[in-house]
C-alpha cells in the first residue's frame, strides 16, 4: 500500500509542474502581445474590407464594326471616400497592349482597370467585343417597265445598290425576264463579308414592243402601260416629220421606211423601223 500511495504522489507532482509550466506561458505570450500593440494594429487592418473597385456597366461589352466604344470606366472607393481618379486604365488585344479599342474590325478587347491604395492593389476587366451583326443596306429602283424587245439586254442589277457598316457588300439580282408580256419580281440578295445577308424584290414590266403587221396595208400596235404616260407618233420621210398615232394606227398606200415612236412623258421611250418595198 506504501509503495502505490508513493507512485500515485510522484505522479500528482509532475502533473502540478506541467500545468504551471503551461500556465507560466502563456501569462509571457499575453505580456509580450499587450508591450507590441502596433504589431496587433498592423495584422488587423492588411484586409482592407472598405477597399472596392466595380466596373460601371456590364463585363461583357459589344460594339458594332465603325460604331462607337464608350468608356464607361469604373468606380474605386475605401472606407467610403471615392478614389477612381487613381483608376488605371488599360486595352489588350490578343494580349497585347493596345492604347485602344479599334472598331474598324471585328476583334475582341479586354480592358484592365487598376488601382493601388495602401499597398494594396486591385483590378478588374471588361470584356468588349466588335462584331459585325448588321446586315448590309439594299435599294432598288422603282417599277421599270421595258419591251419585249429590250428583254435580252437589260441588266436586271441596273440601279441595284448595296452598301454596308463593315464596307462594301456584293450583291446579286435572280434573271427571270422572258419576252412574254407581264409583271416580273426580282429577287435581288446582298452579302457581306461576315456572311449577313439581306433581300428585296424590285418589279420589272415587260410590254409589247412596236408591233408592225403588212397585209396591203400597215398596222402599227404601240405597247401600253395604264401607269405610264404614253404618246405615239410615226414618220413616212425618216423622221424629218412626224404624225400623232393612235394605240393601234392603221396606213394605207405608203412604201419606204415607217418609223414608230413612243414618248413617255414626252421623252423617248422607243423607237423601231418597218421598210415596205
């Protein structure tokens, strides 16, 4: 009994030493902590919570191809005073940097925005993208009435223009005149070079020509149009005189060249030459 009463005493001592020791410590630590009060300051205040930098706008930008980049920049503040004078801003392209944002073609650009305050930097980006989204621009003459005659050589892409943001565009007008009277709708497309592509139809009018008949006598049938002022006339000695004619003018007794003539408005339409021996 004496010997275990003198373990379990030795064991209570070691335990005693080990906790003072511990306690002994950390009165030390806590001295030392309260003889360095800048040091605690210090560690405190290396997050700056009232530190802030926010892009105005959206992150993701985009402008059309020759339209205009506005910089609407960001906002910097800590503990509530407004710093953005101190913004740095800055472009990249393709990592490289630019000292702006080129809109002339398509292209994307991040931009950095940057500021310093207490030893603490910070920055974000803005992504703005150019691109070409419009589709070209594509005007086409009014109604254009022709004859049968003019059908083989007329250009259907005659006063067709195309004309887009990014630059030119091309642009091409489906043929599918014949020479049989009747309203003709072209369908006319223009591309540019981003692939965009816009369509209008323009009406063309084919009419009959002057229409010339011999059977001992001469029957000239002049085309129509109800919404074209037409007026007709002929001529028996090659247009040195000339005679008012009616939509379908019949003559009688006459031999050489017959020349038919239309005016539209009072200008030359057409014209066409019969000869009778």
């Amino acid at each position: 009994m004496i010997r275990r009463y003198g373990k379990a005493r030795i064991v209570g001592i070691i335990t005693i030493v080990i906790i003072g020791l511990i306690i002994l410590f950390a009165i030390n630590r806590t001295v030392s902590y309260i003889n360095r009060p800048e040091e605690i300051i210090q560690n405190t205040n290396v997050k700056n919570d009232g530190f802030t930098l926010n892009i105005n706008g959206e992150f993701l930008t985009y402008v059309e191809v020759n339209g205009e980049y506005n910089e609407e920049g960001a906002t910097a503040s800590i503990d509530g005073q407004n710093i953005s004078d101190d913004i740095v801003v800055s472009y990249y392209q393709n990592d490289s940097q630019v000292p702006r944002i080129e809109t002339s073609t398509s292209s994307t650009y991040t931009v950095r925005y940057e500021v310093t305050s207490g030893g603490e930097n910070k920055s974000v980006t803005r992504v703005v993208i150019v691109t070409d989204d419009k589709v070209p621009n594509l005007s086409v003459p009014d109604t254009v009435t022709i004859t049968s005659d003019e059908v083989a050589s007329y250009d259907v892409e005659n006063g067709v223009i195309a004309t887009d943001n990014a630059g030119g565009a091309s642009f091409e007008c489906e043929n599918t005149l014949t020479m049989v009277p009747g309203d003709y709708v072209i369908k006319c497309t223009a591309r540019d070079s981003r692939g965009n592509e816009t369509t209008r139809n323009r009406l063309i009018k084919v009419v009959s020509g002057i229409e010339f008949n011999y059977d001992g006598k001469l029957t000239i049938t002049y085309p129509t149009d109800k919404e074209k002022n037409y007026t007709y006339k002929y001529s028996l000695d090659n247009g040195k005189t000339w005679k008012d004619a009616s939509v379908k003018e019949v003559l009688e007794n006459v031999s050489g060249n017959v020349i038919a003539l239309v005016l539209e408005d009072g200008n030359y339409k057409m014209s066409s030459t019969y000869y009778i021996k």
